[in-house]
C-alpha cells in the first residue's frame, strides 16, 4: 500500500503520514479535513477503501483496474465519486500519455486514486506540505484543485502541439516529404484524442457547477463553473490545431501533384525538343545513294543551325507557355488575409502565479 | 425443442433440468428464481413460451424471426423484454459474427433466447452449474449477469483489432500495395459495425439503470450503470482504431502517390540525360561529306569525354535539385510527437478476476 | 371514379363492391367497419371524399396532387391523416420507385388513396377478399396492415441492393472500369433516397405508437411500435449498403492509382534500359575517322555482349526494387478480419408466413 | 413612396388606391381588413410605417435596410412582425436570386415591404384586384397567401435545378472537361444556398402552425402547416440535386484519372514497342569492321521481318493485358439499379389550379 | 492604471475624466449612470476593480489574464459579467485578430475591460464625449451600445473576405498555383474562425433577449435580439464564404490534375509521331551489304515524303480524337445557372447612419 495522507483537524494543525488506523478514526469523527491519496493502486488498496471508507465496490473496482474508465460522476449520496482525465505531461518525451484519476469526494474527506505517479497530483501535495493552503476551504475547495491542476496540465501539451503545427507549416511548404505526413497525421490524431478525452468532462464539469450535488457548496460552484470555461477554451484551441493539421494535410498533397507536374513538365520538354531533332539527324545519317543534301558544302552547318535555332524557339514557346520560368518573378496576384486568435503570451508564467491567490 | 431450466427455490436449493411441466409449475407458484435459456429457438419453442409463460405474440416472434432486431426494451408491466447485442467471438475466426441475445425480465423468472449458441450465455451457465451464485441474488442481477458477459465479449474483438492496426500502420509505410487497402477498408467497416451494434444499447442501458422500471431494484441499478460505462469505454477505444485505419488510409493513398512521383524521377532523370546525347551521337553519324570534326584524330575522345561529363554535370544538377539523394541521409525536420491513451494492459486476466466477485 | 369498398357490419358480414351511395349510409351509420381504396385518385374522387366523409380541403388536395408529400400526421379529432411511404417493388425492374399512400383513419372507417396502383395495399385487399381477416380487429388493426405490408415491401430491394453491393465489391477487384463507378453511385444514391424517406417515418411511428392518438387503441399500439422496429432494421441494413459503396468507392479509386502506376513503370523500365543501350549503339554508329574499337576483330561483338549484360542486370535490379514482380508470390502480411452482421436467412419465406398470423 | 393599398371594408365593398390619410383612417378604425404593399421601401416608406402604424422602430428598420435578414417571428402583441424569404425567379435568367418580404399582420391589417419587386406578391395583388378573394377570409388567410405563393415559387427553381442536373449528368460522362467543372459546382452551390434559405423557415412556419399566436385563428393554422410541407419537400428536391451534383463530381473526377491513364497507355505502348526496335536498327548502324550478318544477303529482309513481328507480338500482348480493347465489346458485368422518386408531373399546371381554390 | 470614466448624474450632467476616489463615491451613490473603461487591463486594474467595486476574484482574473476566453454571461446577482468577443479591424493589415471585451452590468454601472485598444470601444466612448446619447438610456442600453458596436465591426472583415473569395475564383480559374492554395486555406481558416467566435455568442445573446436578468429591462430585450439577428446574418455570409473557398478548392485540385493531363498529352503526341519515323530513319542508317531501296533513285524522297504524311494523318487523328484542339472553338455544352443572395449595398454607409438613430 502506497498512500499518502493529510488531516487538517477543525482546530487548524495539519496532521501529515497517518497510519491507517489514524486514517479510519480521522474518517469516523466526521470532522475537520481528510484527505488520501493512493497512487499505484492494487487489489489491497481498494479493500482498504472498501473496509475504512465502506466505498461502494463498483467505484473502487474503477480505481484498482488498469483500463480507461470514461470521465462521470456517480452520485452515492455519502460521497460523490469522480473520475477525470488530464494530461501526464512531461517535457522532453515524445510520446504523452493521458491520465486519469478518481476521487471520492465527502463532506469530510477528499479520497483521490490513480494507477501511476500523476504530476499535477503531486503539485497539489507539494502545496498542501507547503501551507496547508489547498485544504483550508473545504472538501469542495481541495477536489476543485485536484481538477483544476489536473486539467490545466493539457496547456503545455497544447502549447507544444501549437509548435509543432507551425513547424509542420514552415516544412510543408519548403520540404514537403512523406516524414512529414506522418508529423501531420499524428498530430491530427493527438488532437482528436484530446478532443475525445476532454468533451466528455464539460458534461462533468456543468453538473458540478449548476448546484446539483450539495457538498458542492455555492460559493465553491463558480470555481468548478471556471474549469468548465478552461474546457471551452482548450477544445477552442485544439481545435485550431486541427484545422492547421488539416490544411497542412491539402497543401502536402497538392505540393505532392505540383511536383509531380514538375517533373512530368521536365520530360515532356526534353522529349519535345530531342525526339524531332534526333529524326533529322536520323534521316541524315541514312545511307541513300542518291541525298543532294549530304553534298553542299554547307549541308552540315545548316543542319547544325538548325537545330540549334529549333531548340531556342521550342524553350522560348515553353516560357510563353509557362513552362519554363527562368528569369521570371512568382507574382502572387491574390491577397493572403487571415482571420487570427491573439496570440497566447506569457501562459506558462500566468499559470504559476494564479495558482497561488 | 432445446432449453435448460435452472430454478433456485425460495429455500435457495438449486433444481436443474427441469421438464416443462416443472417449468411452468415453478413459474406459476410466483417465488424463488426461476432461468430459462433457449438456445436455436424454433417456432414449438415458441408456442411453448406463449402459453407456459403467456409472453406477448409480437415478442416471442422476434425470439423465433432469424434477423436482426435492433436493441431495444419493451415494458409488458409483467415483465421486460430485452433485445441486448455483443460479439460472438471465437479467437481463431476471421470473421467475426455479431450476436442478439433476448431476454424477457420478470419478478421470479428469466428467459433467455438465442438463434444459435451464444459463449457468454455458455459461461453465466457455467458458473450457475458451479455454484448458482449468479442467481442468489435476485433476477435483475441475473439479467445483469447475462447482459454484462454479452457485452465484455466484445473487448477481445477490440483486442484483436487494435493489434491489427498496428500491422497494417508498420505495413503501410513499408509495403503499401492493394492488399493492404482491403485490409483497412474492412478494418474501418468493422468499426461502423461494432459502432452501430453498441451505439443504441447506451440508450437501453440508461434507461435500465436510472429506476424507470421497478423489475430493477436500486442496489442493482448502478450495476447496470457499469455496462453503460463498459459502453462508452468500448464506443471511446473502437473509435481510436477507426482514426487510425482512417490515417492508414491517407498513409496509403499518400505513398501511392509518391511512388508514381519516384517513377516519374526516373523515367525524366534517364530521358533528359539521355535524349540530348543521343543526339550529339545521331550528328556524328550523319553522313554529311563535309564534317571537319570528323576528320580531327581526337574527335571521337573528345564527344566521349563531352558525353561522360554531361552525365556527370546531369547527376549532380539532379542530386543539387534533390531529385536524386544517393549518399543522403534523409532528414526529418519536424518532431513526431503523440498524444496517446495509457496502454490496456492485462485486460482478460482483470477480466477473469472481475467476474468471480 | 376507381374505388373498392368493403363493409364488415357488426354481426360480422363482409359486404363488398359498395356503391357510392352504400358508403354514405356505412359511414353515416357510425358503426361496422368500412374500408374504402382510392387508386390514381383524380379531382372527382377528391370531391367524393370531401362531399362523402366531409375530409377537410387539404388532405384531400395531398391525395389528388401527383407530387411527393413527405410522410406526416395530421389529426382532425374525428379522423387521423397519415401520409406513409415504401417501395413499390417489381422484381425485373432496373429502376424502382419510391411509393405513397394517405389513410384517413376514423373510429368506423379506412379510406385509403393513392396515385398508382400499390402492390402492399392489394395483397391487403386479397387477404380481405379471402376470410376478412385484417378487418376483424379494427380500424387501427386494419390502418396498422396497410401500413405494415407497404413498409415490409422495402426489404426485397434492400435484399437486391445488397446483392448487387456484392458484385460490385467481385468487380471492383478484378475489373476496375468507368461502369462500375456508375453502377456504384447509382447504389450509394438508392441508399440515401431510401434513408431520406425512411428516416422520416420513424417520427410518424413513434407517435402512433406512444398513445398520443386515441383512435389507436392500447393493445393496437405495440402493432405500430414493431413496424417503428422494422425501420430501425432497414436503416440499419441500409447503411451497411452505403458504407459497402463508400469501400467499393475507395478500392475503385486506389486501382485506378495503381494501375497508371504500373503504366508508368513500364514505361520507366523501357526507357530506363533502352535509352543508354541506344547511346551506345548511336556512338559507333559515328562516322569518325579514328575510332579504334571499329578495328577491333570482336568489337561488335563485345558491344553486343555488353548491351545483353546491360538488360539483365537492369531487369534484376528493378525485380530487387520490385517494380518487376516475375516469379514473386504476392504475400499479404496483414490479417483480413472483419466484423459482420449475422447473414439474412429466408427472409421472404419468413415475411410470407408472418402475415398470416 | 410607392404603396399599394386595398381596404375591404366590413360590408365587404374593396376600396383601391388609398391616401395615406384614407389608409391612417382605415388602420384606426379597427375593422375590415387593410391591406397596404410597400415596394422599394425608402428611409421615407420607413417614418411612414412608424407614424401611421405605430411599429416599432427595429421591425421598421429590417424593413427600410437593404441588408439581407433572416427568416424570423418577433411578437410586438399588436401585431406579428415575420420575415420571409423566397425565390424571385424569372424563366430566362442565368442568376436567380433569393427575395426577402417583411410583413406586419395585425388584426385588421397586413402590411407586406419588400426592396425590390417581387412577383410573387404581385400575383396576390393581381388576384385582390380581381375579385378580392384572398382578402375575404381574414388577415391570417391574407399572411398564408403571400407567404405561400412566396415559398411555392421556389418549385420552378427546383425544377430547372433538376433539369441542369440532368444535362450535367450527361455531358459528364461524355465530354468530361473543366467547364463541367463550374457547373457542377454552381448546382452545389446553388443547393447550399436554398438549403440555408429554406431550413430556418421551417421553424417559423412551424411556429405559426402550433396556435403560439391568438392571430392566427384555429382554422388557418392547417393552412399555415401546409406551407410546412411544402418546405419539406422543397428541401428533399433540394438535397436529391445536392447528391446528383456530389456524383457528377466523382464522376468527373474518376473521368480525369481514367483520361490521364489512357494518355499514359498510349505512350507505353508506343515506348515500349518503338525503343527496343529503335536499339535494333541502331546496333545494324554501327560501324564496326566486323559484323557477319551485314554481309549476308537477306540480313536486311530478316531484320524487317523481325522487326515487323515483334510489333505484332507487342500489339497482341498489350491486346491481351487489356491495354489495347480494339475489337473488345465493353462489357459491364455489374447490374446498374437506381432507387427514384416518381418523377414530378404536371406541376405547374396543378400549382396555377390549386391557387385558385 | 489607464481607465477612461464618465458619469451621467441624476440630473443628466455628463462628468468626464473621474478619479478613482471619484468612481468610488459615484459606485456608492447607487444612482446615475457610470462607466468606466479600462484598457491594457494590468494586475493594478485588478485590484482597483476588486476594492472598489467588490467584483467576483474569477471575474476580474478574466479581464486581467492575456488568455482568450470563451463568450459566457456569469450572474452575480448584484450584476452580470459578460465576455464578448467581435474582430478589432483595421483595414490595412494583412492578419486581423479576433477581440475580446468584458463587460460588468450592474443597475447603476457599467464596467468594460479588454486588454489591448479596441476600435468600437473607442467609437461609443467618443459618441459618449459627443453628446452622452449611449448612456441617457440606461446601463443595458449603454452595454448594448458596446455589444453591438463589437459586433457590426465583424462586418467589414466579412465583407473583405467576401471580395478576396471573389479575387481567389477568378483568379483559380486563369492562374491555378501553389501560392493560391495558400490562399484559399487562409481564407477557409479564416471562416472557420470567425464561425467558433460567433457561434457560442448566439447562446449569449439568446439569453440577454429572452427576459432571463432583471438588469436587462424588457424594453431593451428586443435590441439584443436585434444583435442577435445580425449574429445570424454573419453566419450566414460567412458560411457563404467557407462554400466558395471550399468551391475554389475543388476547382484548383481539378486544374492540376488537368494540367497534368494537357503535359502528358503533349508527350505522348510528339513520342507517338516521332519514334516510329526513327525507327524508319534508324533502318536505312544500317549498314547492311544488299538493301534495295538505298539504290533507289528517289528512295530518299519517298521516305521524306512518307514521314511527312505520317506526321500530318497523326496529327489528324489526335485532333479527331480530341487531343489536339488547333481552331477549335471550347464549347460549354451545359447551362450555367446559380442561385444567389442578393447583393449587399451600400453597407458601411447604412452601418454608419444607423448608429446615430
């Protein structure tokens, strides 16, 4: 068993590693603050939950199982029973997991579970051994954190994917290659992903807010009604990225037919040029007794000039058409226009601040 | 007519195989629990329904029709009647079968009724005959036993396929070719399959457990509440395959197009090389009298050497213009980067487990 | 005026081919059965019914009118007017046609009107003319028949256009052609017409089918829910159609791709080998004066030995890069796995049988 | 200002061609039935409508602005104030464009403003001043008659839509070019546009027809209901051109593909056969010293039978891979089958007589 | 802190330039009319709107936060916090961005905030210096004032777009290239923008019209319905816009591809004519000892006519066949028909009349 425990008495002390004992009597004086936190949970973890918080079997089962269990709320009148998902983010690695944790939410206690070590979790512990500050408003006020840093954690997710959207923008344009599908296509899918992780929380989020549940009280609702806004926002702009994905999908391709006219312009130059030449020279090269060209004296240069003069023409014909451009300046005859969000700024540095008032 | 008849009386003994006459007498006398199981169900199994049990015509009728009905409850105020879907799998097939399995709910008796064997109606049998536990506790958690198993069933299709978009997304970049597209077209429809089979089941499970009907006591509601969530989890994972058959498709249709891009290189590289030379050979055998290179001692050196440098210079514009990339490293400029979810790990060991508690 | 009208008075007698005066006095009587079959109803049967069962000036204006109605209820307190629609299915025909009836439904009487002959309505009428069994239950019953029978008519052309999705799939294999991609949109079209008029019915019938309407009595209600199934049936086959021509679609598409790249490689291979070969020959084909390889005893043939050597390594470098498959077996790694519906058995055999019951 | 003006006066004489005093007097005398017709509404129509009708001033300005506005009902209790749009359509034109009345329905008066003539609203009036029928049965049936000839106007539209698509499907499988192209996509467009016409009205008619509105009397609501159909309809023609033009497109799309594959076929073939003969009379044009077969006799003739039987093997390879179809009946394997509604007939025809009932 | 105040007392006298002392005794007065509007909101902005007006903590982290956030309306009861959202135009730039504005409505204040300078701010405030007109009716009038004056300010963006879209389809047609792709996915972006800004803010206007917050009295609902109304109608042309640019799309794809076709057309035209008469060249430049027609006295003659006549039949053929259009008129075979909204004329200028009413 691998928990972490606080209990905040109604005189104010914080109380750090209880025992489990001091667990089960914090829990059945119905007083002050207690909160659990079990990480890596196992088979013996959940009964432990089942025997000292009497939690329904069914909740618990979510917690112990490795599977994904999609975002609810089950309302068992004692306790609410959450479960939600975020982001696992950590900086350098290139593939990000979702993450999902659970939380029992009493009038008197915060139970909150998950299967690996959650970062946004930790930063929440880590305020509360600062100053015990996330656990003084009450139970409503300490599972508003742990979603709220849970949720918040996807900012910097999509803040990299908003990166890579404009490298993939850059490259597409300069360098467009098969590599660079796969970046669109997977950023596509991280998109829709987040959009399947995250949509199913705002229905979440409306009931916590609108009142519904009484041990959420009113004055804590705005602050769930606040992450809810968050939700907005993120699926607003993980949105854009998938739009961005999906334009630099279509100029990818059409960059993939350009090319391919290229080249295909390329052959049909020198074909046109080579093939009509090499006939004369070819009918030249015919060994005819009687051919009065062959005896000028000048039947060779002629020939010679000929085919030059032919060659200039042919790509002088090729430049009227188009097909040629050298010496000529892309003239772009249409406005470029775009509609844009400001620019997020300085959100990593907000985050942090606004976490502390 | 092939049915078993299991009937836990009131004292809790448990009488198997049952003749009809018992069957109807234990019906009639309105207490313990009675569970029939009617397997290849016929039009006799029919008639033997309407009148021992007085089921209505049109319900029965959908029991004996061999085609698909869709999801749904019917309520009879006597009983409900159930129309549930999962998977018949059978891990070795490649073609997987959906299944229907109708179940009529009553106070002290459940009937169930399949067109053909149905493994997960096997296994709830099975653990009746070990030790009767799936009918101690009422009939609503036998009907739930029954439903849940069904729809469980459908995880290692899921399995199954989630493995083979892993085979067909390595084999698409590798060895893109028609069979593949067969591969992921049929992937992709079997997701609209499963889609459209578990899709209308949310809505009978939530009627199921939000106390609508009082066959369904509320200790069990919220177990059918756990279907629901199996449903959305197995909607959320069969809809992460379908956008990644849907990438597999673009990643197809993409190489496809590359490769005649490579093809074209080819033909336009060996034509623009080759084409003026050719040329500069047919001059040199024209048979003009008057052609002073000809007579030159080095003439002949002189147009190989022209030629080979031709070629050379040719290379290396083609190779500048990165048409040709001999001794290239090819360069990813953009960072791959993925949102996924965590990896189901030991599903049918948890399974296994899950179902014994 | 083309009418037929049947009688069934209380005591239980059919009377048949009623004049017009006979229809008055039944329906003026307010008691029995009347069922009165308006085939390509004109301006004059119009003014019948208005003068005759006083139906209000719109509804009969939807039966004269030859344009298309979208399916509807209207209740007038004494009467319900509905406006059904299905297919009027002719086995041997190419083009099938999507089919109308208006029911005026009262307490004592039917009136049924429609454009052109209906096969459902007249194998009702047959099943009159023979024991006036759909007559003996009441005007729900007997409204619910012509309902069900026109409704059930769909299935023989779903059955064809899934027969034909078959096909296609054979063809678009093994003979990828303009034709098909005909033959194809031609289906996917049918798809989307029998959906824009079936799904609209499914509103209609769940009316019927919930009580709103009184005239609908209790145990006629369950009638109406079941054919409210039967469409949820045919959506659902339907859409297995459209998504079987959407696959056809992409496979179509992706042969047309391969195949021009296979032209291309040919073409690529030909003048890939061929071009240099003829380089070579063109260069000793030049007449200059000192080319000493012309002296050598076995030059020709060396050069010949050369060209021959050329060909075979270029052939066996392009096998290595396997645009040239000679000899190859073509090895699909990835497994085929799809999920299918259970197949429709007897499906005709069963609908024939079901009616008499 | 240019107004139209008609009072029905409760004897029931009409009175034509009022001044604005006589239409002020009207209005106050809160009987009969005034009807006043603003075209071309001006800034000075707009003080009008204010001083003498008393409206309020954003209804009056939607009317006075040339903007376009959607479809709407605002409720002012005095009066309904309703927004309608529909197809000002004249036979010749190339561009056809949606038209928009505002119309005030009071008690006792209608006032209708529209920008620009509308025919359609012009045929009312034709038919006020012929025998004052639409004015006789009340301001709700007045309403109905100016939204219903507005609405059904759009049929000829419809119909000539219908045609164009016809004539597209044709030319598309025929002479597949760039032109079509536009076509196809001002059909589509086209359709958008009525689409996005027609589907808000739908909630205004529906409005109308539920007896929200005490103006509307009982026994026009049907006729209001009625208009709601016609809708219906218009948006199921609508969507049926919407997926002819969806198909024309695939049409015109695979066309193009198939076009470039023959071009490409022609050329392979030419290569394919030409290139290795091409070598052939090449290596005979060598010079060397020593080459045998130019010495014998019938060299020249073997290499002319050669040469001439390796293009009729090439010709009957190419024949056989089905590259080169002369001769070749095509063959489609594949059923062509459609699923049609019944063709509209008669329409206008019928429309001209139903409005005068 | 940069703040702009103006109060309206009792008694109509307009103060300007208020300290925050000042603001504060107004606030307090609970009569007049106040308003103040802070740009470039800091953290200072924060604290002064906390303490003064005693605003809700997540409130005013709103306004000061750089983050953009979802329209919404908030309901204090003391007063209502708004977020609205319009585009800040300027007419010169090549990116517009979208803007964001709170609003704080109380009985007797109104409170704006936005983080950077808004335009139509900027324009009430100086109809506010002018003649103090936007405030004389109240606080939901002068917060109607700002709403709308956001809103109306999207219109000359639409309307910009609106002449690019035009600029883009002509110019797809005439000069298909890369750099028009460019454009057309900014300008589809650009509509898929401004559709996710406006879209959620008919919910917030919906409300504001529909009588739910006291604060707005029912005189001034109809106004917001107004905004509402033009709401819709940018939708309306915005979506119009995403259709043309979607339009434009298919048209340049389909361009490409045809251009590709006209190039591959050309080379098979020149490989299909010159090879063959290579090859004929080719044989009578080998050397073979006894070929007769090289003795021929006008063999050479025969075979410069024979190429002439080939080359003029072949190029016969491929006009015949279409490949080849020298003198031939294009013909568009297929009616071109388009239904269209009405223009919009003379916008900005009724925009700018109607603001002073």
């Amino acid at each position: 068993m691998s928990f972490k425990a606080y209990y905040l008495s109604p005189e104010g002390d914080l109380k750090r590693e209880l025992t489990a004992e001091e667990i089960k009597a914090a829990f059945e004086s119905r007083q002050g603050l207690l909160w659990v936190d079990i990480a890596e949970t196992t088979e013996e973890d959940g009964k432990f939950m089942e025997q000292t918080f009497n939690f329904h079997h069914l909740a618990v089962e979510d917690c112990v199982s490795p599977l994904i269990h999609p975002p609810k709320i089950d309302d068992f009148d004692e306790y609410l029973f959450l479960i939600v998902h975020g982001i696992n983010y950590a900086v350098e690695s290139e593939v990000v997991e979702t993450a999902e944790v659970a939380i029992f939410l009493g009038q008197h206690f915060v139970v909150s579970s998950h299967n690996y070590p959650i970062y946004s979790v930790e930063a929440v512990r880590q305020r509360v051994e600062d100053d015990s500050r996330p656990m003084r408003r009450g139970t409503d006020f300490l599972a508003h954190a742990l979603v709220d840093t849970l949720i918040d954690n996807v900012m910097p997710t999509i803040d990299k994917m908003s990166d890579i959207a404009e490298e993939i923008e850059e490259e597409v344009i300069h360098h467009p290659q098969q590599a660079i599908l796969e970046a669109i296509l997977k950023l596509k899918r991280s998109t829709l992903r987040i959009h399947r992780v995250m949509a199913p929380q705002r229905e979440v989020l409306n009931r916590l807010s609108r009142g519904e549940f009484p041990i959420i009280r009113e004055e804590a609702q705005i602050f769930y009604r606040d992450i809810y806004d968050h939700l907005v926002r993120i699926e607003d702009l993980n949105q854009t990225i998938r739009d961005r994905a999906d334009n630099a999908l279509a100029t990818y391709l059409s960059s993939i037919a350009n090319r391919q006219n290229e080249t295909m312009k390329v052959l049909s130059i020198v074909a046109t040029i080579f093939l009509p030449l090499m006939l004369v020279a070819g009918i030249y090269g015919m060994n005819f007794k009687y051919m009065p060209e062959l005896e000028w004296e000048w039947g060779y240069f002629a020939v010679l000039g000929f085919i030059g003069a032919i060659i200039i023409f042919a790509l002088w014909r090729f430049w009227a058409r188009n097909w040629v451009t050298w010496g000529r300046r892309r003239i772009i005859r249409v406005r470029l226009f775009a509609v844009e969000p400001k620019k997020l700024v300085g959100y990593i540095g907000h985050l942090a601040k606004r976490r502390d008032t």
